[in-house]
C-alpha cells in the first residue's frame, strides 16, 4: 500500500494529499504506512529479481575474463578482490593444513563480489557454505549478531513483505532438513522458526531464479544463472572449481566456469543442500532499472549482452547525451562526464577522468552542458517526470483508483456501443479478426498507445500492404475477444516471458490445477505445449483458453482486467520476440494460427538471433516489418512508417515488462520521428501530443529486416 510521507508539505506530501482525496471521492481506502498487499509484495520482488539478475550479469562478465587462480595458491589479482570484499585478507593463512597455501577457498566470496555489485550489503555472509546457510535462515554462523536480533530483523522484513528464503530440492538428502528435525544444537533451539517441509520442492515445482545463492552439501557455493523447471535443467557460474570456461577450455579447478546439472536424476539432486535468495531489504542503492524486455536468448548469443545496469537519470543539472559509436554519455553541469552505455562493456557507468586525452574527446564531440535557456527545458523534463514518478509509484492505491477509473470508461464504452447498435450507426466490431478502424492521417499529431497516451486504444497503420497487413495482426493480438454470457470482453494480453519469477509462479499455478492443465493439453494439442511454455502463444490460443476457462467456469472476475489477470497468472501470453516473430511469419503466410510450418521457429529465435539479421542503414530506409531491435534486450517491430518534411516517422508495437499503455505492461505501441532521414540519430519519442529526446537506451538500438522483408 501507498505510505504517507513524513513530510506532507513536501511534493511527496501534496501527492499523498491528493491520492487520499481521489481515495475518499472513489471510496476506496488508501492504507497508512506499514500497509500490505500483493501488488507491493510482487513489486519488491521484482526488485529483487532485478538485482538478482545483474549479479547474474556481473558473474557471466567475470567468468568471459577467464578468472583462474594462479596454481593452486587461492591466490590471483582479480581471486584476492573476490577475498577482500569477503573481509578476508588475501594472505593470511586460512588453510594451515595445505602447506604453502595462503588465502582462503573463494567459491562463496566470488558469489558475494558478483552481489555487491547489485547493492548486496553483507558480501561476508556468502563466504562459506555454513555462513551463507545461516544467513538465508536468519541464524548468525559466526555468533555476530544474536538469535532475537535476528528475529526480530526477520519480523521487519516480513512486515515489509519481503523476506530471506531458503528452498529444498525433494530428494536430495538436505543436511539442513535433517538437523532443522534434530533436537540440541541444530533443532528447535536454533532453527524452531524455518519449516523444511514446506519450503521443500519437486524439481518441476522449485521456485529459483537466475541470481539464487546454490548450496552444495560438501560445502561449495555457487549462482543460479538459469533453471528450466519442465526439464530439470540447472545452469550455474562458480568459482574455485572446474569446469566450463568461457573460450570453451575445461578447467580442471580452480577457476570461475559455468556448470550445467539435470536435477532430473538423483546423481545431481543428491549434490545439493538448498537454494537461498535474499530480501530486499538485504541490499541498499539505487535497484537496477527492469529491462524493456528479459527477452529469451539463444544457446548461441554472446551472454554478456544482457547485462543489467543502473540506468541514469536526467535532470536540470545533469543530461544523458547519444554519441558516435554506440557510446552514451552522462554530462553533469559540474564539468563532469560518464560513460553510461558503450558497444564493448553495455550499460557500466565509467566516469571519465578531466584533463585526459579521452575526456577532451567526448567533450569536443557533445559540446559543453547547455545555457541556462536549455537548462530550464531540462528542468520542464524532469518536472514532466516527477509526474510520470507518480503514476508509477503511487502502488496499490493508485492502482484501485485507476482501475475504478477504467472500469467506469469501459461501461460507459459498452453504452455507447448499445446505443449506437440500436440506432443503427454501426461501430466497432467485436470480431477480433477484422480491420481495425482507420487511421488518422495527421499521424504527427497522434499518440499512438505511448505510456502517457490519452486513451489505451492500439490502431496499426493501413497504406500500403504490409502495413494493411500489420494492422490486420495488431488488431488480433492485441484484441482477445472472450463471450461471457452472451456479451464480448476485449482482453489485452499482459506480458509474459518464460523465465525467473514469472516462469515459477506460473509454473506452480499451472501443477495446481488439474483443470486448467487439462484446458492447455487441448488448446496446445500437437505443439508440445510451445506456445504456453515458452512465452510465445498466438492470438487465438490465448482466446480459447480463456474461452473454455470462462466456460468451465474457472475465472472468477470475467470482466477485461479480471480475464487478462487469468492469463497473467498461468503464464499465456507472449514475450517482445515472440510477438515480433509471430507478425513476420504472419506478412509472409497470412496465417495466425501458428502450424509449426512457419518460417521463422518462435519457440527458439530470441533478439540476439533477430539484432543479427541484416542492418538497415538509415531512417530513409526504413520500412514496416524491419525490427528496432538490442541483442539480448528487446525488440520492437515497426508496423507504420511514414516520410514527411520534418523528419522519418514511425510506429512500433511491442510486447513489454514496462509500462506501454494505461493498463500497465502487455502489448502496445509507441510513436517515433528520426530528424534526419540520413542518420540514425537523436531519436524521439511521442510524448502526449509532442515528441521528445528519447532516452539513451532507446538511441541505442540498431534496425534490422528479416529475409522475409527482403523484397
């Protein structure tokens, strides 16, 4: 729930006062500090999730630097960073029983080094086996802190709705399970709070994610890099051990290398002693900003094209600036630069020293900060986004007050249409087959589904045939028509990609549910499952599960937003590529009832596969059907191009994990214009009815066409 500010003169304050008056005028009960809901819960795990994934980005980075240590001495430049960030001394004797050993097994203090990176607080907890265990357990293996400390530190964090887990594998013989059931030291007295029975799993049913701390029961600590729950299939990284390096060498030991194991067989569950993952309350900064899209990614795309970082922010005494090469940089009005996002290490924020050759370089390239003239509109932009903090910040209150909002819009949509029906002056059809309506000529002017839109609607454009076409494919996708009691609900799919917490909280509804298991097996007959399993279901597979749902009577809110929750909750839906996929196979057969004879497989052609297709060169050039696309990322196909005087405008629809309509996340569209027609720069985006400087994520994307578009 929304939490009043202590200071509600502030700005934060006035925002406070107006929620609750908007709150007493909606009757809806907007809850004081301390307030829990789910939405709160899932929303600081996906905090946590997202700092998960950038340690899991830093460990991929280490681990393509080939990080070994020198012999067999736990020793090396980068192996003793690892150990001092555990508050260990490099070299000291840890290890008095291997002669001529200095230092001390690194495998957890790599995995501590990988957290901090995301704001983890306490790298030391992850330096042995035994630590990491007690800290997941809220338990001190060191005694620094004292059992009612921690107590009560795990009260806090379950007030805050975020706290320390601890899973178990089913059948893999937990030494913690076992001495958590013991009496004395290891039992009650210790342990009383932890219940090893229900946090212990079935593989198909264990509930990690890419960042878990893995615990191994002869004493190795380990990362979670990726975990595929239908198949069993386990990726870790390490260190301090063998196994696969990034040049495809095996290292014998001692080493940072990617491990795979199937916990399908007893050989591998029997290795493991639980999978711990931390709260967020556990790390402390700025949380890395959520990708546009954690798209899935090819066996063989680069890992490092993934990687997460803090994204920065404009203000009037700052500006985030595109430069040659794929370089963005950060100009402070202090003198001060860095670079933000670079071709070779992606979104790392460097600051780059005065006086240097290279300084002097990006300096003559983006000229110096603006006057104070420039200055102000900067201040405007970032006043535009205290409002846009609002909207997105406001949590649960917010939500209700929209969704109240919405609903009232809806049911006054239907009259409308009720009236128009019985006058006879047509409307809309419901068919979510047919053409959308026409689209509005002065383009330039029209918000076409950006976050700040006015109205949610989604219209593709109809000029010239592919476009006709897209427009034929948004409509269907983003349109899911559902007969409830004889009337038609439009639903707009949500997001959904077939990894982390998404994937596992699917996955779990979907083993909870016979009937609703036995509604997939129908609707995915013949196709393995693909569509629901890997976040990438077509139109009308997402309609007829929901219609049989609807029938059988397993939804319980049938209205637009209840229905689109329902496919939210198990997971059928599609990703950025998925949809991109889906619309190209579409223009070339005409077909949306997937077959398995398409041309492009979208169960296995993730971003990196589609930023490899061939480049187009220049704005000019561009064309409905090409792709804005970032490797590992994103990508957003466009499905409206059109030339005018001032510029290359465009439109593109994506299917996001951001907010891209009033209802949130899902499938949408957002409206661009390229100034020059020559050059793929200074990118803006539709804002309201003008268009802005885009941010430098969105300058950073490349465009490309897929064969299919050749011609």
């Amino acid at each position: 729930m929304a939490s009043a500010p202590e200071n509600e003169a502030s700005l934060d304050g006035r925002k406070w006062e107006w929620l609750k008056k908007m709150g007493g005028l909606l009757d809806v009960q907007i809850s004081p500090a301390g307030g829990e809901s789910a939405s709160n819960n899932r929303q600081l795990d996906d905090e946590v999730a997202n700092r998960q994934q950038a340690s899991v980005d830093v460990a991929i980075q280490e681990w393509e630097s080939l990080v070994r240590e020198k012999g067999s001495t736990n020793r090396g430049t980068r192996v003793d960073d690892y150990i001092r960030n555990a508050g260990l001394n490099p070299k000291a004797d840890y290890n008095k029983k291997r002669e001529g050993v200095q230092g001390a097994e690194w495998c957890g203090a790599f995995v501590g080094f990988a957290m901090t990176q995301s704001g983890f607080k306490d790298a030391p907890s992850m330096a042995s086996y035994q630590k990491a265990r007690d800290y997941f357990l809220y338990r001190s293996y060191t005694g620094r802190k004292s059992n009612e400390e921690l107590d009560e530190l795990r009260a806090q964090q379950e007030a805050t709705g975020s706290t320390r887990q601890y899973f178990i594998l089913e059948g893999s013989d937990s030494d913690t399970a076992e001495k958590v059931k013991k009496k004395g030291k290891y039992g009650q007295g210790k342990y009383g709070h932890y219940d090893p029975d229900a946090n212990t799993f079935e593989y198909q049913s264990l509930p990690i994610q890419p960042g878990d701390v893995a615990l191994f029961k002869h004493g190795h600590v380990g990362m979670v890099k990726s975990y595929d729950p239908q198949s069993g299939a386990l990726e870790t990284i390490e260190g301090n051990t063998g196994g696969t390096r990034a040049d495809d060498t095996k290292a014998g030991a001692n080493a940072v290398v990617q491990k795979k194991y199937d916990l399908t067989k007893d050989k591998d569950r029997t290795k493991f002693d639980g999978f711990g993952r931390p709260s967020s309350g556990d790390f402390q900064g700025e949380a890395p900003e959520p990708k546009d899209e954690a798209d899935d990614v090819s066996a063989d795309e680069n890992p490092q094209a993934t990687t997460t970082t803090l994204a920065p922010i404009t203000q009037s005494n700052k500006r985030t600036v595109p430069g040659g090469g794929g370089y963005v940089y950060e100009q402070h009005a202090d003198g001060k630069i860095f670079i933000v996002d670079s071709p070779k290490v992606g979104k790392k924020r460097t600051e780059v020293q005065k006086g240097t050759k290279g300084y002097e370089a990006i300096l003559a390239e983006i000229g110096p900060f603006p006057a104070s003239a420039e200055a102000a509109e900067g201040s405007s932009a970032s006043e535009e986004s205290l409002f846009d903090d609002l909207v997105d910040s406001a949590s649960e209150a917010a939500k209700q007050v929209g969704d109240v909002v919405k609903d009232v819009y809806d049911e006054t949509g239907k009259a409308i249409d009720k009236v128009a029906d019985f006058l006879g002056i047509g409307g809309e059809s419901a068919d979510q087959g047919s053409a959308p309506p026409p689209a509005n000529d002065d383009k330039k002017d029209v918000d076409r589904g950006s976050p700040n839109a006015a109205t949610p609607e989604i219209t593709g454009g109809a000029e010239t045939e592919t476009e006709k076409k897209l427009a034929e494919f948004t409509h269907a996708m983003s349109n899911i028509v559902v007969n409830v009691n004889g009337e038609p609900v439009s639903v707009r799919p949500p997001y959904h990609i077939n990894r982390g917490h998404r994937k596992a909280d699917a996955v779990k509804q979907r083993a909870g549910n016979s009937k609703v298991n036995a509604i997939l097996k129908k609707v995915f007959k013949g196709q393995q499952g693909k569509g629901a399993k890997t976040g990438k279901a077509t139109p009308q597979q997402m309609q007829r599960f929901l219609q049989e749902s609807v029938d059988q009577k397993l939804v319980k809110d049938t209205s637009a937003k209840g229905l689109r929750n329902f496919l939210d909750e198990y997971g059928i839906s599609t990703d950025c590529s998925g949809l991109a996929v889906q619309a190209l196979n579409y223009l070339n057969d005409g077909n949306m009832t997937r077959d398995g004879d398409e041309q492009i497989n979208a169960s296995n052609t993730g971003t990196g596969t589609l930023a490899r297709y061939p480049n187009v060169k220049s704005p000019a050039q561009l064309q409905a059907g090409d792709m804005m696309v970032k490797g590992g990322s994103h990508v957003r196909l466009l499905i409206d191009v059109d030339t005018e005087d001032d510029g290359i405008y465009f439109t593109t629809l994506e299917s996001t994990a951001g907010k891209v309509s009033q209802s949130g996340d899902g499938v949408g569209e957002r409206r661009w214009r390229f100034p020059d027609p020559g050059k793929f720069k200074n990118l803006e985006i539709q804002r309201g009815d003008v268009f802005k400087a885009a941010g430098g994520s969105d300058q950073s994307y490349i465009y490309t066409r897929s064969k299919l578009m050749a011609n």
